[in-house]
C-alpha cells in the first residue's frame, strides 16, 4: 500500500484542526503506525531515531541507519530505504527539512508525546540504537584504518551514518539495562580492543606501551572519529589537522569506555591497553570519565593504587579541571576527598578549576572549591584574568554574587588589559552583574583600561542601552570621559550607530555634542561615515553640533557620508543651512568628487541637483569628479557628469591626462566608449 505523501501546508492544516488533547491525535497516527504491515516495521524505526537522536540527523544518516539488520556485517545497498518510502511510512508524522537535509518531527508537540511516553512507545529504543550504531561500526570496509584527515572525511561520505554512529553508539549503550550491555558486549569489544595494523616504514610510529614489541597497534577508525570530532573545535587542535594523523590520533578503547561511562567494559580494557595510557590530547580514562561527570567509572578509578588521580594533559588539566569545567558537582566532590588532588592546581594558562567552574557558571562546583581553604579565590592567569573576572565577563550572576561574599577577593582587579570585572560586564551588558558590582564601595565606575576605555565607554559602543542606563545613574560617573584616541562613550555609541544609547547620553548634562578625537572627528562625523541615518538626525537636533565640522584631513561630515555612499545621510545634511555641499578637504577634493571616485551614482545625482556644487571642480592633483569616475570605471556616474554641459570631458589633470586617457589605460572600455562619443573622436 502505498500513501500520498501531505504536504507541508497539508500536514499544518491538520494540526491547525487537531482534537485540544494532542496525546490522544498522536496516540491513533502512532497505532496506526503499528498496526499497519507495511508500516510498522520501518516507520516505528524512523520515529524512535528522531525521538533518541542527540543532534538533528540528516536525511542519508537515517536511511543507512535504517538498512542494518541485525547480525549482517555487509550493508545491503537495495536496503536503504528511499525519502518517499521513509516519509510515507510515518504518514505524516515526518518531514525533510528542505535547508538543511536533516529529517524532523512535523511539529515539535510529537517530541513532547514520545518524551512522556518513550518507554511505553519504545521498550528496547536505546538497546536497538546501540546494537545498530555498534553494528554499523563493523562493516568490513569503513573500518580500514585512515591515514589523513582527508581520507577520513572521503570514508565518512561514503557511509555517512558511521560519524553519528562512533560518537553515539556508547551514550546509547549506557541507557541500557546490564544484561544488555553485557550482551552487546561481542560488538562493542570489537571497537574498544585494539587492532593490528601495517607497519608504514615511511614513518615512525608510536606504539602503545602494553609489552607487544613485535607488532604495530591501532585503535579503531571509530574511535578516531570519536577523538577528532570531539576536538575539532579546540584550539590545539588546527595545527593537528592539518597533519597526517593515521595512529598519532588516538582514543584508545578504555578512553571512550570511561568518556561513555560504560563501567562493565573496563577490567577488560585494562587487561588490553591499562588505566593510564593517555590519548592524544593526553587525558587519561580518569580525566574522560571526570569530563563526562560519570561518578561510577571515576569512584572505580581513583579507587586504584595505579591510577594517578591528579594526572594532567597537554593543557594541564586535572580530572578535577575537567569535571569542575563540566559542572560535575559529585564528581568534584569525590575528587577533593582525595588528599593526592590539588584542588588549586593550575594548567598551562594558569587556570585554576575554581577558574574553570566559575568561567561556565557551575554555581554548586565554585560553592564547594570555595569551601576549601587551599583554593585561592583571587587567582590569575597568564592574562591577568581572575574566576571574578571571567563569570563577570559571561554573566553568572549567581557566580558574581559568590565571590562579591568573599573578603579575599578584589572586586576591582585589573587584568593585564586593564580590564575590571564591571569593565567586562558593562562590554558584555549583563546588567544584573554590572548593579551587584555598582554596589560595592571599592569598586571604580570610572576605571580605564589599557586603551583608556571606562565601563560607561565599553558598554556604550556595543549599545547595551541597560547598562549605560544603570551608569549614567551614577553622579560619579564621567559621561565625557575620554579614552587615548580622543574618544568619549558619545563618540563611540554614534560610531556603532546605538540610537538609543546616543539618546541617553546626549540627555546627560556634561556630555560634549561637539567633541573631537585625536583625528578631530566630531560624533556626527563619524556616525556620517558608517551611515547610521537615526543617530546623525539626533546629533542634528543639537544647537551645539557644528555640522560642517573638519577631520584632520579637512572632511566634512558630507564629504565622508558622500565617499562611503549613505545617501540617506547626505540628503540630511544637504538640508542644512550651515553646511557647504562644495566644501574642499586638504586633497582638494570636494563631495561630488568623492562620491564620484567611489561610484556611487546616486549621491552623485544628490550632488548635481545643487546650483552650489561645481559639477567640474579639480583637486589638487587636477583631477574632476570624471576623471575620477572615469580612472575608477564607474559608467553610470560618468553617464551622469557627461549629461551636464557645464562638466568638460576633455580637462586635463596635472599631468595632462584627460578622463578619456585614465579610462583607457585602465582598461573600462564601456567608459572609454561613452568618452569618445562625447568628444567627438
């Protein structure tokens, strides 16, 4: 049988007019579902995936998913299901999101359904997910060890669900009861024990340390993908890419056992590879597992004499580090019980895990490393940042407030920036944080750092209106303050563009309209040059805002607005009285010939319509606004300035290179051509 395939406007129509009680609409489709021989088989599949997925899957994920049957170790290609086949078998339930390939829930209620009946609907869900991703792993083929990232990306597209399935496959295995994890136990060995491997005599390779002298051995190639993609994103990791990694790249079987929490696999592993192989990266099982926040396989380890509970990786990183990072708070727990375990230890950027716990916001985990008197609360890293610094930076109220209770804290620390906790709050616009600290006596709303920015400064140029509320609330709070390029918050919210903190500001009584940087850029002239329309009309409303204003280089707020092709902006100004549209910088170069050189053909036109432009004006180098439009190519501009009679096509520059002789040498043969028919040649 089969079914016509809803369409979307089809299956929202059916939702739009479902019973008020979802449960009992989805409870039917499903029985439907199930009670169908054509359906049940294949469409139940299709719905546990979607409903166990960790991440959204795509399309050719799901169908290799769906083609492995229990027990075979060759994929059968006709087993693959097609789209249609896939969708019509969940009679609408299902759809293939068009952007992104990946298959989802018609309607995010049906998540919700499964979630409340998941193990009623799906009894063994976790237990076939594991056996197929497990299954999946030992195809023949996609096991052949690969040499470079490239050639595992290649295997990766040829058996697309083998990604999903190497970082999944134990999450799974863990949700299942012990006789089924005992069961599966065939499959999962023959990922997690190692392998052996030709020997490539172009290369020197490491070898495990396990006593086998004779023979080379490799994790398997799932194990590596397990490694690579849960690095990829880390920052050590680029340089490593980019190399040939073949059994450099290592995540041993007892690594992913204790990262997957699947306690039952380990004495086995042990036997094969020991507790205290490091991978890659140099973690240890101990570490993974504290990572993970798996509080069995950790209590099972440090348990161990053999087992260092304090080992450190490539990046200096405790098992403690990683599960306070984590936000593990009875693994923490379980560590600092342990004498051996430096509660303060530091990595490589000197990062403490009261730092690491802080920096993700793990309340409870820097509650209890605040309780141990053998942790510094005001620590550093090698940029000066301290666990104050990095929760105000992030917004951890919670965190903020913790600390701000503590008398050995510095609730104004500079880093090595010059950066204070309010400075990274106010720069970040986490309000609440930005009052505790405002009520803390030793705190200096005004401190600047390295670059002579304030708080008020930092929150105003990225425009979080709350904040430079909360601070212009203060009478001690220099609105005007500059930093060491000139700039005031002023300055720097017309920049951005931030109309509403513009507004907040300009509202402030002694807060310079006018004000000037090092370069002599007013506000005005700068929110001119990046266009914001809204913020140049406010300044404009200013009796004390000189709108003909020069930079150090003579630009006008018009000459700037007009190089950079704001019309908007230019219409405004050209409304002014007290501003000149033929104004001349140090260049000689006046609007028009500034919209002209950049090609922006409708400011031209703006300039054109004015009796006071000179539509044939020269710059200092002799050039008009067309021998610039005409050196630059722009034919619609010099189509413009040709229409006027009162603009010479044939003027010559300092060097005696007419408009036509730019263009030609340039190589715009459009311009050349509409150059050659105005003079006549």
């Amino acid at each position: 049988m089969v079914l016509e395939q809803p369409t979307l406007a089809k299956r929202r129509k059916s939702l739009a007019t479902l019973p008020s009680e979802l449960g009992h609409a989805y409870a039917r489709m499903v029985d439907r579902i199930k009670n169908s021989r054509s359906l049940c088989d294949l469409g139940m599949r299709v719905l546990m995936w979607l409903h166990l997925a960790t991440r959204p899957l795509r399309l050719k994920e799901i169908q290799h998913a769906l083609a492995v049957e229990r027990g075979n170790m060759a994929l059968d290609e006709e087993a693959i299901p097609t789209q249609k086949r896939l969708l019509d078998c969940c009679i609408g339930l299902v759809l293939v999101d068009e952007e992104t390939s990946t298959v989802r829930f018609v309607h995010y209620t049906l998540e919700e359904y499964f979630q409340k009946h998941s193990s009623t609907i799906f009894p063994h869900g976790y237990s076939t997910a594991a056996e197929t991703c497990l299954t999946y792993l030992n195809l023949g083929e996609p096991s052949i060890e690969c040499t470079s990232y490239v050639g595992m990306e290649r295997q990766l597209a040829k058996f697309p669900f083998f990604e999903y399935a190497s970082c999944n496959w134990g999450h799974y295995t863990a949700q299942c009861r012990s006789d089924v994890v005992e069961a599966l136990a065939g499959l999962a060995m023959k990922v997690l024990l190692l392998s052996t491997g030709r020997i490539d005599s172009r290369k020197k390779k490491k070898k495990l340390s396990t006593g086998r002298k004779s023979k080379r051995y490799l994790p398997h190639f799932a194990l590596q993908v397990l490694f690579i993609r849960t690095q990829e994103l880390r920052p050590w990791w680029v340089g490593v890419r980019a190399n040939t990694f073949g059994a450099s790249l290592q995540l041993w079987g007892i690594h992913a056992a204790a990262y997957f929490g699947l306690e039952a696999y380990l004495p086995a592993l042990r036997i094969d590879q020991g507790w205290v192989v490091p991978d890659t990266a140099g973690r240890s099982p101990l570490s993974l597992a504290a990572l993970a926040g798996h509080v069995h396989v950790v209590s099972m380890l440090v348990a161990r004499e053999d087992v260092d509970a304090d080992s450190k990786d490539q990046l200096g990183r405790t098992p403690l580090s990683h599960a306070a990072s984590s936000g593990h708070e009875a693994v923490v727990r379980l560590l600092l019980e342990r004498e051996d375990v430096d509660a303060d230890s530091k990595d490589q950027l000197g990062r403490t895990p009261l730092f690491h716990a802080a920096s993700s916001g793990h309340e409870a985990v820097v509650r209890l490393l605040l309780g141990r008197e053998n942790v510094d609360a005001d620590s550093k890293d090698q940029f000066g940042y301290t666990p104050l610094s990095r929760a105000a930076l992030l917004g951890h109220k919670a965190v903020v407030q913790l600390f701000l209770e503590r008398e050995d804290v510095g609730a104004d620390s500079k880093a090595n920036d010059g950066c204070t906790p309010l400075s990274r709050a106010a720069s970040s616009g986490y309000e609440a944080v930005v009052r505790l600290l405002l009520e803390r006596e030793d705190v200096d709303p005004n401190s600047k750092n390295q670059y002579g920015c304030t708080p008020l400064s930092r929150a105003a140029l990225s425009g979080h209106e709350a904040v430079v509320r909360l601070l212009l609330e203060r009478e001690d709070v220099d609105a005007d303050s500059e930093d060491y390029d000139g700039c005031t918050p002023l300055s720097r919210a017309a920049l951005s563009g931030h109309e509403a903190v513009v507004r907040l500001l300009l509202e402030r009584e002694g807060v310079g309209a006018n004000s000037k940087n090092q370069y002599s850029c007013t506000p005005l002239l700068r929110a001119a040059l990046s266009g914001h329309e809204a913020v140049v009309r406010l300044l404009l409303e200013r009796e004390d805002v000189d709108a003909d204003s020069e930079d150090q280089y003579g630009c006008t707020p018009l000459s700037r607005a007009a190089s950079s092709g704001h019309e908007a902006v230019v219409r405004l100004l050209l409304e002014r009285e007290d501003v000149d549209a033929d104004a001349k910088d140090q260049s000689g170069c006046s609007p028009l010939s500034r919209a002209a050189s950049s090609g922006h053909a409708t400011v031209v036109q703006l300039l054109l319509a004015r009796e006071d432009v000179d539509a044939d004006s020269k710059d200092n180098g002799g050039r008009t606004p067309l021998s610039r439009a005409a050196l630059s190519g722009h034919e619609a501009v010099v189509r413009l300035l040709l229409a006027r009679e009162d603009v010479d096509a044939d003027s010559k520059d300092n060097g005696g290179r007419t408009p036509l002789s730019h263009a030609a040498l340039s190589g715009h043969e459009a311009v050349v051509r509409l150059l050659l028919e105005r003079v006549g040649v």
